[in-house]
C-alpha cells in the first residue's frame, strides 16, 4: 500500500478528521489533503508524529514516507527536464 493510502485508511479507521489530525501532528489542513493524494510527502519528524497519533508501527510508515518523498522528488525532477527553457541557474 502506498503512504496517501495508508495515511488516509487509517485515519478514518481511527475516526479523525483530516483538521483534527493535522492540529496532532502540527501541520496545516491542506498538508494532510495534499499527502493523502499523494501531490506531497511529509518528512520525517511529521510522519513519526503521523504514525503515533495513528497506532502505526514507526519503521515501516516512515519507510512508506521515504517513498513517497522519493516519487514526489521524481515528479518535480521530471517537470523540471520537460522544460527546456528553466529559469535554473546552476
């Protein structure tokens, strides 16, 4: 299972609105919309905090995490490249 899915499985398992669990884990409402579409990845700290407050075993929900940050990172990598006329100075 992917971390958005998880993430979002198991916080109605646990009958918490997604402005409650982001209030937990001290985050903005639109982070938690955002990771359980998978459009964003938290980091580290977020998703230990994410995985207390959701009974989840740490290791494995924060190597759920390491991938997602991962296909975000590609997402961006491979917009970059599409353009060839980037504003990116090296």
């Amino acid at each position: 299972m992917q971390f958005s899915d998880t993430l979002k499985t198991n916080r109605k398992l646990n009958n918490i609105t997604q402005e409650n669990l982001a209030k937990k884990v001290m985050v903005s409402i639109a982070k938690i919309k955002d990771m359980e579409v998978g459009r964003t990845a938290p980091d580290l700290i977020t998703a230990k905090r994410l995985a207390n407050v959701l009974k989840l075993d740490e290791r494995s929900f924060m190597e759920l995490a390491l991938v997602a940050q991962a296909k975000v990172a590609r997402v961006a990598l491979d917009d970059i490249i599409s353009k060839p006329n980037s504003s990116l100075t090296l």
